[in-house]
C-alpha cells in the first residue's frame, strides 16, 4: 500500500515537510509506504479552463513540459493522497492552488482517476485561516469522490518556524489521529482488517 503526500508549502524545510516527515515515519511504522512530492520543485502553469482535456479524453493536460501530468499519474496510482499545506494569506499557497484546480479539471473531464481512494490534509497556519486551507484541500478530495479521513482534533497546526509545530499538542494530536484512521481505511480496503 502507498500514500502518496504532496508538500503545498513553498519553503524546503518548514512545520509542514517537518510533519510530513514525521507522518511517514508513523505510516512507515504500520508498513505502509508513503512518498513525499514537495509541489515547490514544480512550476504549474495557471488553468486557463481550455477544455484541451475533455476535448482528448486520454486523462491528461495539454500542457506536458511542467510535469503536472506525469505527477497526475502518480496520484491515480497511489492507494491513498495525503494533502499538507500551510496557510498562506489567509488560504492555501499559489503552488497548492494552481495544481489542484488543474487536477480537479483534468480528472472532472476525464476518469474520476482518484474516486473511491482513500484520501486526508494536513493545514499549517500561524495565526489565521487553517481552516480554509484544510477545507480547500478536503474540498478537493471529496468532489474526486475520494474516501476522506477525519480526525478529532482537526489535523490543524498552529506554529510560525519550524519546529514549533511540535508545541500545538492538539493540532499533533489530531495528525497522529488522521494517519491512524488512514492507516484503518487503507486496510479495510485491502482486506487486512
């Protein structure tokens, strides 16, 4: 079984590829892979909504040089997508936003490639607007069709420079809680439970 996370953040080492690190240690822990993309290394052209992928119907973008397509695979062939990213100006990074409203596109038009996946998001803020970039990201997962993780608490970070993310022992508490119940669903799916 793999999940597949994807880094919204645009800073290497920050709270969330710090907590992306330590949620694949955890899913390591239960044998279950998990590969960390860090959307930074990208750069997506914007959506300009051209219908290229309906028009093709093969489940790709027309644009083929930035390395959205090959990255839309690799999310169609992971078990389950785990989403992170930090709050920025009071929603999700551009980077973040960019590739997901390109996503969304391409798999509305094409083969619901991720429906019925098992799917999560992990938010970061420092003192406004977690909520909005966790729920731009569960959005997201849930008009794919995909099988979404909760948690109690929300898997909502409070923390500005790394590693303060480790002081918001609720926000901690709610990860360790989302990659728990990923890890349920991953194997009830599987016939492991």
């Amino acid at each position: 079984m793999k999940v597949l996370a994807l880094n919204g953040s645009p800073r290497p080492i920050g709270n969330t590829s710090n907590i992306l690190n330590d949620v694949q240690d955890e899913f390591g822990r239960e044998g279950i892979e998990m590969e960390i993309v860090h959307l930074y290394e990208y750069r997506f052209t914007n959506c300009n909504v051209c219908l290229t992928c309906e028009i093709r119907g093969d489940g790709r973008c027309m644009d083929e040089d930035d390395g959205f397509n090959p990255l839309l695979d690799r999310m169609r062939s992971a078990d389950a997508v785990l989403l992170a990213a930090p709050s920025y100006s009071g929603a999700c990074p551009s980077v973040m936003q960019t590739f997901l409203e390109r996503a969304h596109l391409v798999l509305e038009k094409s083969d619901l490639g991720l429906r019925g996946k098992i799917g999560g998001a992990i938010a970061v803020y420092s003192h406004q607007g977690g909520s909005l970039a966790y729920n731009q990201m569960v959005d997201f997962l849930l008009n794919n069709g995909m099988l979404v993780c909760g948690s109690n608490p929300l898997p909502i970070v409070r923390a500005l420079n790394s590693p303060q993310y480790l002081e918001d022992r609720s926000g901690m508490k709610g990860v360790r809680s989302l990659v728990s119940n990923m890890v349920s669903a991953l194997m009830r799916i599987n016939g492991y439970e």
